[in-house]
C-alpha cells in the first residue's frame, strides 16, 4: 500500500469543534430558522471609528511590508495604551506585533519547544492550542481544573507532579476562555515560583485582560512580576475593540533571547498586515477609555441576563464568571454534542434555535465536556435574553425526549 | 548548568540574510548617504487604486473574523482571474486564502511532512523556506542548480538520487526567487513523474508566475497537470499587484485530503485580514489586464537597464534570466557578504551606494554563495541605471582594495 500524503500530525489535528458544526446553523438558517450564534467569541460591539480612519488616511502610493516585527508607531501606540489604560511600563523595544495572538502563540511554541517537549495547560482551555500544539509537535498536558470551583488554578502540587524532564512551560488564559475564571495575583505568583523552580517560561495569553466584572481590576503578570524575563505575554486587539477581523496581536517579552528568535520567526514571514496595524495604531492612540469602560458594562450585564435566564432552570451549573465572555456551563446530558446537534437540526421555538459550542473541544481527555456546553455571551441585551430562553427550552425538550437527570441541588451554587 | 529556555530548531534558525544587513544601511542613510535597496522584493509600482477602493468601500460596523479558509467572495475573484488571464479552469473550492505564500507554505510542510521529513529544494533557493522549514521541523534537501547553465532543473537522475525513505514533497519556485530562471513545461512534467514514481507532493510557488520577459508566456502548473490531485500550488498577490503589506496569499489543491488539513489549519488561526480580503476580492474583480502588462513591461526594461550597465564591466557574470525580478550574478570575491557591508559602510560615489543581498543565504552549502549577490531590480529604471553604475564602481574599487580575480571570458555567456 503506497504511503500517505498526509503526516501524521496533521491526521492527529481535529478541526475546531467551535466552527466545525458551522454547515449545521447555516442550513438551520437556509430553512428559516434564526439562529442564536453564542458558539463563537466574535463580538458584535462596533468596532472604533479611529480603527476605520485609519485605514482609511493610509495613502502610500505602493502598500508596502511593515517592519517584520512590527510597525514602529503601532509597538509605541500599544505601549502607551498599557501604560494609560493599565499602569503598566513596558517599552515599544519589548514587542513584537503578530498576526493575532495565534501567531504569538505558534511562535512561542517554536521557540521554546522542540518537537515532542511539553507544555502545561489548565483544561478545559482554548480549543485552538492544541491546533497550535499539532502544528509546532508540542504536546500539550493538562491540568484539569474543576466546574465545581469555578475553575479554579489547582494546588501546587497537583501542577508540579505533571512537571517532566521535557516540560519548557506553562501556559495560561486569563481572563479565561472557556470558562470565563480569572487568575487571582496569588495564582500567577504562585505559577511564576513553579517557573523559577523548574526552569521553565510562563506564557501568558491576556487577550481578555479588560473583560472583568463585579469589581475585578485589569490584572497583568506584569503588574505581579514586572520585566521578568521567564514571562511571555500575548495580547491582541481583536477581542477588546471589536476588530478579529484585523489580525493584529503582539508577543511581548523582557526575554532577549526570545525576543531575537521572535524577530527570526516575523522575519521570515515578512509582515503583518500593513494595513491593520496603521488603523490599530492610530486607534490606540486616540481612542477614549470610555469605549471600554461602555463595553465591559454591556458584556457584564449580558452574562447577567444569561444567568438569570438560565437560573429558570434547574438544568444549568451556572457560574457568575467574573472575566471574558465565555463561560461553560454543566447540563445534565451525556453526550452535549448531541444535544447542540439536536438544537440545530431538530429544535425550534417560534421559528428560532441557539448554536453553543459542545464541551468536549476544550479537553484533552474529551469526555469531561460531554456534560458541558461552553456559551459566548456575544449577543445584544435583547437578544441574549431570547437565546437564553430558547436555550432553556430547548434543553428542557431535549431531556424531555432522550431523558437525562437534574443536576443535583448540593452542585448549585 | 540550567537548560536553556531557547528551544534547538529555534537556535539553528538563522535571521534572514536579506534582512539583516538593514541596521548598515540605515546607518549609510543617517550619515547622509543615497542608499539603493536592490537587497528586497519591494517593488516600487503603484498598488493598483481598486484594492485601496475596496478597502475603503467596506462599511461593517463590527470588523469580523473573516471565513476562516477564506473570504467567499475573494476565492471566486482569483478564480475567475486565473481563468481571464492564465486560461485555468480552476474552482473556488480548491482555494485556501491565507496570509501570504508564507503561510501556504508553512501550512503545507506541517500537512505533508512530520517533524525530520525531507522536501527537495533547488538550490539558490528563497531564503525564507529554511526558515519555514526550520518552524515545522522539515529537512529541505538541497539540489544544487548552476549558474553557468542559468539555474536550470537538474536531470531527472540528480533529483531522484537525493529521494530517500523520508522525502515528502518536492519544492518548485517558477519563475524563480532568487535567480530569475523559469521552469519550462517539460521540466515540470519531469518533476511530477518523479513525485508520481515516489509517492511524492510536488509543490509549485508561483509567487511571481506572470512575471516573464522576452516572449515567454506565464507557465502554471496546472497547465502542464490540470486538476493533479498530487500537487499544491502557492499563489500570491503581493509582488504581482505592488501589495506586498496586504497579507493575503492562497493555496491551490485537487487534493481532497490536503485541501481539508488545510482547512483545518485555517480553522485554528481563525482568519486572514478581513480588510486585505475584500480589497482584494473588489481589485481582482476591476483591474484592468493592462496594469499587469504595464508592470511586466517595466520590469523587463528595467532587467536589462541592470545587464546593459553591468556588462561594461567584466567583473558580473550575469545570465538574461527570463523572469520574477531578481538576479543571482556571480563576482569574482572570496566572501560576498564582506563586499555587501564594504558597499554600506566604507563606499561612497558622488554620496551614494548600493544594497544588495550576499548569496551565501540563497545556499545551505552557504559556501556556494560567497562569490554571488541576488540583484532585485525593484527601482525605477533611472533609479535602476544609476544603481547599475554604482554598484559597478563599487565593486571595481572593492576589488581594487582587496584583490580579485576576473570571471573567466570562457564563462561569460
């Protein structure tokens, strides 16, 4: 039998389980149905203005390819919004500006890592990693963190008995997505000392850093171990102004050695968009800290809504997530897969239907999300409040036909 | 001693060659002296004036991840361009839009090869794939070309020796980066017979296919092998439309299962720019067939502006290449690097000097180039003629310091 064309790291890369039952919603829709779109972190706030400006007063005769590590105003604008909008100091030099934080992640991952090294995750965790992880043959372990404690960062311990001769770091999202938990100071300190100990580098994604609710302050790894040069950061604009469609992100690092192999890596794929990071930089540096302020109250009380929606029911474990906006929720089904499959081809409440993204994509042992269900809450007041109600409903009526048990009373909060 | 945080494929990836003699030549600019950039593919023609209009036209509140295998819309726009202007009859649906042939090629080393698979390379080969090569853990296996022959395709049984049990793929740039020569149909058919014979993915870059001088059509791949499940083509708009700070690039396949893993891929890092996307889609579907032949045309006048100037001397060996828009010529130095910096640091005629790229970094046997410079003619052609002759008194003065000998009038074309 001849060979396969394919590697066997790409045969082990699944597709997104957030987008792969995409052909499912849109032929919900081609039949009529609205369909609630809370499977995806694409937000529907306005993008700024200042962005589209822009882009727009770009007028170079040629477009040319920006610095490869990223245009020089945008790494001064980012570092000025930091220090404006977080207190933070940390020089233009420290950047290194990305196609999405994706790119961050995928170079970090080179990096530090050779094939077959390890990287510590907390699951459940962004579903992509592990994309990034297949591209770059890093293995990802997990530490599972719990529903039942709001997800909690585990004990020491629990994260040092996974630490092998082949670890390189640690990685973790926070505000987090999926679960929508934060890292307090303490679990970051505590995250760094592990570092320390064991040689390894902390990456960080702080792309929600901005999303907190209920009182919670910006938190940065910076703010806890400022210009420590174990730290990566990834950050990116997309998610905090309204704007995935522009692929900027940054890498930023105290790290002079990841650094220079971050500038290799931009080098050899040239640029970023050009383009993008004009609008971004001009934006950053004008926007008002209104537009933020105005869109975390917005999410705040949409998560609000959906959990006084779906704390109708006895169905959903609900937690008040104080960070990003995403949060999984528990649901009394052995396989949420099929319940999310059953929402798009089989349910419909006065001609509408919810897509949410099915649990079992952001484990790496994946039966512990098949009681789980992870929920964007991405959509306006009004209309989260329908998708929350159809949502009920429609679980109600799924447990109704395929059975199922409540979750039980001691489990709510 | 503490391991270092610095992973091993990061430290054996050098920084690119092109790149990084920048600091020398802004450092010439600061002391006042004229700098020519002939060391970048950064071509000087006016982006065409749709792309810009399709930027601007595009009105969306919220700027959205776009599809993440690519903007609909921009698939059937190069698709109905390929068909205009290349006569190809190739459907939407064997696309992947991604940011740039960068990422087309990264993506397709991680689907065909895992982490010490071989690709074959032709050697002077763009610099960039050792560095893409170097991400996703792929051996490139050189075949060396020869500048006395114009850098054609080696015989069959050359190629074919190099194949061993863990060749994947063989990797084509026509018209070639860094040496201009043009792979005829039959070359290509001989490389896709080979990949047939081993069970091989032949991948064609054809960055720069329309790029071709002195009567020569635009050759693609699929002309030679239509609808060839076997091969990936690399496509790109930055060099052929003057927008290279747009990063959109695509990959072409009838391969199912490639085309699927690529998907996949997509998937993970969300979305090329959505912006680029749709100034893209409305500049392909607008342009006129006379910007190209207008570029095209400029090009060649101003290849043999470069040939006419430097054939004064005797010191360049430099072939009438057919197309893309760089030379690879031969001169007669021991370390040409050491020639590039002397350009930018010691040499000055009437305040002006050159910046060209050492060979040494178009080679894995580094040593093959120390007695060659790639020439991008990227200026206009009174820029370029001017260039031309301080180059040419450069290094007449160079060789005069340092010594050197002639390319033998045997060599000579």
């Amino acid at each position: 039998m001849p060979r396969t064309i394919i590697s066997t790291r790409s045969e082990n890369t699944p597709p997104s389980p957030i987008r792969r039952l995409d052909p499912l919603a849109r032929r919900a829709e081609k039949e009529g149905r609205t369909v609630y779109y809370l499977n995806i972190g694409q937000p529907d706030i306005r993008t700024p203005r200042e962005f589209y400006k822009g882009v727009r007063r770009y007028r170079e005769k040629t477009l040319p390819y920006s610095r490869s590590s990223g245009h020089e105003g945008l790494c001064q604008s980012w570092s000025s919004y930091l220090k404006r909008n977080n207190g933070l100091d940390i020089s233009a030099d420290q950047f290194v500006i990305v196609c999405g934080a994706s790119e961050a992640i995928v170079f970090s991952f080179v990096i530090c890592c050779d094939p077959g090294d390890e990287v510590i995750i907390f699951d459940p965790t962004y579903a992509n990693y592990h994309g990034f992880a297949g591209m770059t043959g890093v293995n990802l372990i997990p530490v599972v963190t719990s529903s039942e404690n709001g997800f909690a960062i585990p004990a020491r311990e629990e994260i040092e008995r996974t630490i092998t001769r082949r670890t390189r770091a640690i990685m973790v999202c926070t505000p987090n997505n999926p679960t929508g938990s934060v890292c307090s100071a303490a679990d970051l300190k505590m995250l760094l000392e592990v570092c320390e100990k064991h040689n390894l580098v902390l990456m960080v994604d702080e792309t929600y850093r901005e999303f907190v609710y209920d009182g919670y302050e910006p938190l940065s790894i910076y703010h806890v171990a400022p210009a420590n040069p174990r730290v990566i950061v990834f950050d990116s604009l997309s998610k905090r102004f309204s704007m995935c469609g522009a692929r900027v992100g940054c890498l930023i690092t105290y790290n002079q050695k990841i650094l220079a192999s971050a500038r290799t890596l931009a080098s050899a794929r040239l640029s970023a968009p050009t383009l993008d990071q004009a609008g971004a930089a001009f934006m950053l540096d004008r926007i008002s800290p209104r537009y933020l302020q105005k869109a975390v109250l917005e999410y705040q009380k949409r998560r609000n809504i959906l959990i006084e929606e779906l704390g109708v029911s006895d169905h959903f474990l609900i937690h008040r997530s104080p960070g990003a906006f995403y949060t999984l929720v528990k649901i009394p089904v052995s396989d949420a897969e099929d319940f999310v499959k059953y929402m798009l081809t089989e349910f419909s409440y006065k001609n509408q239907t919810v897509f949410v993204a099915p649990g079992n994509g952001f484990y790496t042992n994946r039966a512990l999300g098949d009681n789980k269900i992870r929920i964007a809450y991405v959509l306006n007041c009004k209309a989260m409040k329908k998708a929350a109600e159809v949502l009920r409903i429609g679980l109600e009526e799924y447990l109704g036909q395929k059975g199922g048990e409540d979750i039980p009373k001691s489990e709510k909060q």
